[in-house]
C-alpha cells in the first residue's frame, strides 16, 4: 500500500508526540485516522484549526506594500541621481570660468574690445567665451573680462574680473 510522505512524516511526528502509538504502522490506520493525524501536524507546525495557509488577500497587500516601499526607494535613488549630475555639471561650469579668468589675464594685454583666447572644454556639451570691454571714463589700461560658461546653450556660470596692462 502506498503512503504519501506527508502521510508517513504526521505518523512519526505523532509517534515522537505519543509514545503509546509506537507501535501502529500506516496499514492500520483507517482514512479518518489518517485526515485527524494530517489536521494534529498541521496544528504542530503554527496553523489553526480550518487554515490552509496565507489567504490571497493577504498575500496581495504584503506584495503591494513591498511594491510602493521599492517604488519609493527607486524614485529617491533617480531624483538624487538627477541632482547630482545638475550640481556637477554646475561646479564644471564655475571652474571653468575660474580657469579661464586666469588664462585670460595671463594673456598679453589686447586692445579692447577683443575675445581672447579660451580653454579646452572637458566636454562639446560646454561652451566658454571670454570678452574683454575697455570701462568708459577711466584708464584704458584696465579692462573689464566676462567669461561666460554654458552647457548646451543654457548659462551655467558668469564670472567678472579685471585686467590690467602693466
């Protein structure tokens, strides 16, 4: 006669339970026997009486609340992405502009107005021109530089300083 091995672990878990049934094999025990001994290892293993398991219901909130935590975590992990990349791109600009300030002064002293010489960008997506104005009224040894910085043409970074022709 074949025993399912379910059928055969309840028996030896009532045999551990019970010493007295030692002695009973599964040939002995009748079908109702069999369905009691089935109901007593389930109750053993943490089920009450008449459950099966985790109802559906159950198991689509847990899924839903597991669902909206990740969902939240990915939506936070992109925006901070996000900010990054625009911070980044902003501090690229300003050292831009820094660097290319000192580039310009470093350059011989040019009549103005003129465009001077500017750096390499790191990148085509950057775009650095710097402008020399003479100031109206006063020395014209002393000019006013603009170096303006932009990233696909939207202004990241404007930087005034001065040069002098000495």
């Amino acid at each position: 006669m074949y025993i399912r091995p379910q059928l055969k672990q309840n028996l030896n878990d009532c045999r551990e339970a019970r010493p007295d049934l030692r002695r009973l094999s599964p040939h002995h025990l009748s079908s109702k026997v069999r369905r009691m001994l089935g109901a007593v290892a389930d109750r053993g293993r943490g089920l009450r009486k008449g459950e099966n398991g985790l109802a559906l219901v159950e198991v689509l909130i847990a899924v839903s609340i597991l669902t909206i935590a990740i969902t939240t975590y990915i939506s936070a992990f992109s925006t901070s992405a996000i900010a990054i990349g625009r911070e980044d791109r902003r501090v690229t600009a300003k050292v831009l502009a820094v660097s290319q300030i000192h580039h310009t002064r470093a350059q011989a002293y040019q009549t103005a107005p003129v465009a001077y010489p500017t750096l390499t960008p790191p990148s085509p997506n950057f775009t650095v021109t710097s402008n020399a104005t003479a100031i109206a009224g006063k020395d014209d040894n002393i000019q006013q530089i603009t170096v303006t910085v932009q990233f696909n043409g939207r202004t990241l970074s404007v930087l005034e300083d001065f040069k002098v022709d000495r």
